[in-house]
C-alpha cells in the first residue's frame, strides 16, 4: 500500500519561501516519477510539478516556473517543493502524487495534503 506524508506547509508572507516535504512509502520509491499539486478553495486541483525518477527531467506549470523547484532524495524517499516569492493566489493546499499504470489503467495515490497560506 503506497503511503504519501506531506509536511512543511504554513502561513507565510508574500515575497516570502516555504519548503515542502513529502515522505514515501509502500514501493520501491527510485522506480517511479513524483508530483505536486494543489487545489484552492472553490477550485479543481491543478498539477505544479513533476520529477523524474532519476531527477533527470522537470516539469512545472507556467505560474510557477522560476519560482518554484522540484527535488528528490532517493535515498530518503523523500520529494521536496521548494516554494520561493510565494504570491497570495499560491494559497492552497497542496499534495503529493504518486501513479502506477497497469494495462492502460492509471491509479493515482495521494497524500492528505499541506496547507499553504499566502498572505498579502
């Protein structure tokens, strides 16, 4: 059973950082690529980020390319969000995503999610 634990959320000026963790367990962690993305109130959850399994590739959604960065630990089993000028519309809860694909069917796994308040 895939297990996903965000940490690091908070209430954080603008202009301001916050780093999110997310700790992995229940599959081999280094087989699988990793995401990130949150949802606002009122709002469908939108993808931020995504690893590769080996860090070798990132994707970020537009709003946040060059603020935002993606990273993982391996060895940890551990995905990290580093969130810099944060923005008031940032404010959301945010989760950790994991997927596996077996015959063309997707199965995602989620975390229980971090707050993230951006004040202005």
């Amino acid at each position: 059973q895939v297990q996903l634990v965000e940490s690091g959320g908070g209430l954080v000026q603008a202009g301001g950082s916050l780093n999110l963790s997310c700790a992995a367990s229940g599959r081999t962690f280094s087989d699988y690529a990793m995401g990130w993305f949150r949802q606002a109130p009122g709002r469908e959850r939108e993808f931020v980020a995504r690893i590769s399994r080996r860090s070798t590739t990132t994707y970020y959604t537009d709003s946040v390319k060059g603020r935002f960065t993606i990273s993982r630990d391996n060895a940890k089993n551990t995905v990290y969000l580093q969130m810099n000028s944060l923005k008031p519309e940032d404010t959301a809860v945010y989760y950790c995503n994991t997927w596996k694909t077996i015959m063309g069917t997707r199965t995602d796994y989620w975390g229980q999610g971090a707050q993230v308040t951006v004040s202005s």
